[in-house]
C-alpha cells in the first residue's frame, strides 16, 4: 500500500513543542523523510529521535537548530535539509508566539517579537521554500502556515497576535495565486485552542481556576462538548497531512478553519 507521503521530504518547523512535535511521527508513519526545525537544542527535542528501534529511522530524520526570525539561520535550515535529501516536498510552518496584553499596554518590543515569530517567519520560510520548490527537479511543493481562528474573530487582549496571524491568512492567499503555476501551493491553518500545546498551556496559566476553565472552554465549542476535549495537536497535523498530500493538488490559497464548528466571531 502506498503511504500519503511516501517519497517525500517535509520540512518541520517547530518540533520541539505541540502541534510541530505531534506531527513528526504522523508524517513518518506516512513515509516522509523529516527534517525538524526548532530554536530548542536538540537534547530537548523528543520528536525527531528515530521513531522505531531501527537504523533506517535515522536516515529519514535529522533535526536541525535554528531560530525563524533570522534570515541566515532560515537559509541555512533550507540548505542543510536540502542537501541532506536532495529536495524539500512539504514544509510545515508551526512556530508561533502569542502575546496576552491588550494594545494599551503592549510595547514595541513586544510588539516586533510577536510580529517576527509569527509574521516575519512565514516571509523568510516562505521564501526559502519556494526558491528551493521552483528549482528543483522535478519543480512543485506543497507549504503549510499556521493561522488561527483570532484572525478572523480577534480575541481580547491579543492585539499583536491577531495582526500577526491576519498577516499569515494574507501572505498565504497573494503567494498561492503568484506560483499556483509554479506547481507550488500555499495553505494555512487556523485552529481554535489546541490543548497539550505550548499555547495552551501558557493561556491555562492565567486562568485563577484551570480546571473550571477548560470544561467553560469545552462546554462552549460544538463538536468539543460532544467529544468533550478541545482541537489536539494531532486534529491539527492531520489536516496539514492532507494538505502536504497530492490527495490536496488543486487546494490552494486556502485558511483551514479547526475550531470545532465553532463559529468565529466577524
Ligand atoms: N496552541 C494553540 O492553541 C494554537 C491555536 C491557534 C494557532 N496556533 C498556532 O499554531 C502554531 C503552533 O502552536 P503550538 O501551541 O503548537 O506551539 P508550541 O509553543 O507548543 O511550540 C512552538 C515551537 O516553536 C518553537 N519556536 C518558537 N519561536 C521560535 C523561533 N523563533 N525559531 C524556531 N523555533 C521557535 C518553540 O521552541 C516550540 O518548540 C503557532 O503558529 C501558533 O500560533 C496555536
């Protein structure tokens, strides 16, 4: 039987934590050589080490350290996993950082972190990706961004984060239509909360009652109360699975709302 990514390299950004980490062994057990990316030293990194107890797991894995906001460090992540595989077929965009503080009291700095993890990051892996899919022989790829239902319906006290990921559906729509002809797609995602994520757990942490929250969260999502867990990382690396696939071909310049049916506020 053939696997949904048999023969081809995605590279993974964001591996050392939530939805990045849920989705290297996924795409493994789908038959893609993996190379994963996260600002983490690979000691911390559990999601890259050989998935079985099997010498060939080694060779469709490799993990390289590089931080997203800096253009040379991009470039050479796309270097290492290109020379290492010989091409890049899919990459997976998973890095972002989120900022709780309403605009009144959300600095320029913090302002520009948000902006460079989220914003910045998809420009330079944009970038990096489609020189590498429009030269490559044969020429085509599939890029995934991460988006997020705050995008489209705010969210308060996430004013940097809302324009950030607005920014991320936006790029993703201009760049499909500029090289659909280049056989190179771009999609996003754009998840409600994910739980076991780094995300999640830093909005758990503001809560005064954790567990009272998650069951208010839980409760108020449709499909969430009906399974009775919020969006999980693997909800989320299933769909980009989907679009890394061939099975996607003519999906492009699309967000991928998974939120539960959970109706983003206008
Ligand atoms: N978790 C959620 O509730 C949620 C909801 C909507 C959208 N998203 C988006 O999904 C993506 C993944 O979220 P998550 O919660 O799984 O994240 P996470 O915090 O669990 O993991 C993010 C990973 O990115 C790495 N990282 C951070 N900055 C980096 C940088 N500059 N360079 C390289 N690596 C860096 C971190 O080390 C970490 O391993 C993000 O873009 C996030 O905005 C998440």
């Amino acid at each position: 039987m053939v696997s949904r990514l048999d023969g081809k390299t995605i590279l993974v950004i964001g591996v050392g934590s939530g939805i990045g980490a849920a989705s290297v062994g996924i795409f493994a057990a789908e038959g893609a050589r993996v190379a994963g990316v996260d600002l983490r030293p690979a000691e911390e990194v559990h999601a890259t080490r050989p998935i079985a107890d099997d010498r060939e797991a080694d060779d469709r894995l490799i993990y390289i350290q590089a931080d997203l906001t800096d253009e040379a460090a991009v470039e050479r992540a796309f270097q290492t996993a290109s020379s290492r595989f010989g091409r890049i077929d899919g990459v997976f965009h998973c890095v972002g950082v989120v900022s709780r503080v309403s605009i009144l009291d959300c600095t320029m700095e913090e302002w520009q972190h948000v902006l460079a993890a989220n914003t910045t990051s998809t420009f330079l892996v944009s970038r990096g990706a489609i020189q590498q899919m429009r030269h490559q022989e044969p020429a085509g790829g599939s890029i995934v961004h991460m988006s997020s239902s705050v995008a489209v319906g705010g969210g308060p006290g996430t004013a940097a984060y809302t324009a950030a990921k607005g920014g991320v559906s936006a790029l993703t729509r201009q760049l499909a239509s500029e090289y659909g002809r280049d056989k190179i797609r771009v999609n996003c995602i754009a998840p409600s909360r994910v739980e076991a994520t780094g995300l999640y757990v830093s909005w758990i942490a503001t809560q005064p009652d954790a567990a009272a929250a998650y069951r208010d969260a839980v409760r108020s999502n449709p499909l969430g109360s009906a399974y009775g867990r919020l969006v999980n990382p693997q909800d989320v690396a299933h769909a980009a699975l989907f679009l890394l696939s061939d099975e996607s071909c003519m999906i492009s310049g699309i967000t991928l709302d998974i939120n539960g049916g959970a109706r983003p506020r206008p």
